[in-house]
C-alpha cells in the first residue's frame, strides 16, 4: 500500500486520528507541548507605552500616505 493511500485510509476511518496522532506526543518533549505552556494573557501596559505605540501607528499611517503620494507623481508624472 502506497503512502498516499494508507494516509487517504486514516482520514477516511473513524476514531483511528486519536491513535495516529499519539506519536505527536511521544516526539515531542514536555515544554513543546501546548497543554503544559502557561498562559500569560495581556500585559497592562503604561501611558508612556501606550503614547508611544500610538505615535508609531500614526507614522506608519503618515509614511504609507507619503510613498502612496511617491509612487503616484512617478506613475502619473513621469518622476
């Protein structure tokens, strides 16, 4: 049997993932594991920090809007 038909007979079977995936289990170490990862969840982050994230989307707006404005003189006006 090919490869491409014994994985085509796994998908296709039912109840037979559970026991194809519990090597994923036994290669992978403890830590790389999703069950055992602590969750940290969203950090509170400072006035200062929150200013400046802020201040960067702006630019990142602004600047867009500058190579925007760039690319359509060189288009339509020849440079």
């Amino acid at each position: 049997m090919s490869y491409k038909s014994s994985c085509m007979t796994e998908m296709e079977e039912p109840g037979t993932m559970d026991s194809s995936m519990s090597w994923v289990h036994e290669v992978l170490e403890a830590d790389q594991l999703t069950a055992s990862k602590m969750r940290y969840g969203r950090r509170k982050l400072s006035r200062g920090t929150l200013a400046l994230l802020w201040a960067l989307r702006v630019y990142v707006v602004f600047m867009l809007f500058i190579v925007g404005l760039a690319v359509w003189n060189a288009l339509h006006f020849g440079g």
